[in-house]
C-alpha cells in the first residue's frame, strides 16, 4: 500500500496562492496517474486536478480551471498543486491520490487506488 502525504495548505487572503505537495511512497509513483480533490465542510470529497503518468495530459474541474496548475516530478515521487486567484470557496481540505486513469476524462473519487491521506488544510479568508 503507498503511503500519501500531503502539504503545503493553510491560511491565505482571497487572491492569494499556495502550492501543495503530496509525496507518495514507493516504487510504482511515475506509472500511475495523480490526482488531487478536495472535501469541504459538510460536502462530498470532488475532483480538482488530475495529471497522466508523464505529465503529457492534466484535466481540471471547471471551478479550478485557469487558477490551478498540476504538475509533478516524478523523480521525487511528488505531486504539486499550484494555487492562483484563491477564492474563499476553495476552502477546504485538499487530498491527493494515485488514479486507476489515463488521461481521458475527469476522473473521480471511484479512480484512486490507495486509502486516503491525512490531507492538508486551505483556508482562504475573504
């Protein structure tokens, strides 16, 4: 089972950024999509970004797109999430996750392969 451990959140004004790392145990990182969602108070965990193996193929939820950019480096085994424009209803509690996913679509919560992580905290006050 890879572990997944996820950083970088906390508290930011409207229009401010923050990038987020997760960091993924194990050997199998760069054969695997990565994907990040978020889970806000009282709401379902949904998909924010998505990034395909090599990093050629990244899908974005529309209420992100143009503000978040998903990258990763796949000798470090790390996934990043830049944050732009934030917005107060970005608040919640980020997750990141390998993705059963190729490229094709938005994936979703019934893609990822590993039991969730602690997640990270962003607050983004108005």
């Amino acid at each position: 089972q890879v572990q997944l451990v996820e950083s970088g959140g906390g508290l930011v004004q409207a229009g401010g950024s923050l990038r987020l790392s997760c960091t993924a145990s194990g050997r199998s990182f760069s054969i695997y999509g990565m994907g990040w969602f978020r889970q806000a108070p009282g709401k379902e965990r949904e998909f924010v970004a998505a990034i395909s193996q090599k990093g050629a193929s990244t899908r974005y939820a529309d209420s992100v797109k143009g503000r978040f950019t998903i990258s990763r480096d796949n000798a470090k085994n790390t996934v990043y999430l830049q944050m732009n424009s934030l917005k107060p209803e970005d608040t919640a509690v980020y997750f990141c996750n390998r993705l059963s996913w190729y490229g094709s679509g938005n994936p979703n919560v019934g893609n990822v392969l590993d039991a969730w992580g602690q997640g990270t905290l962003v607050t983004v006050s108005s």
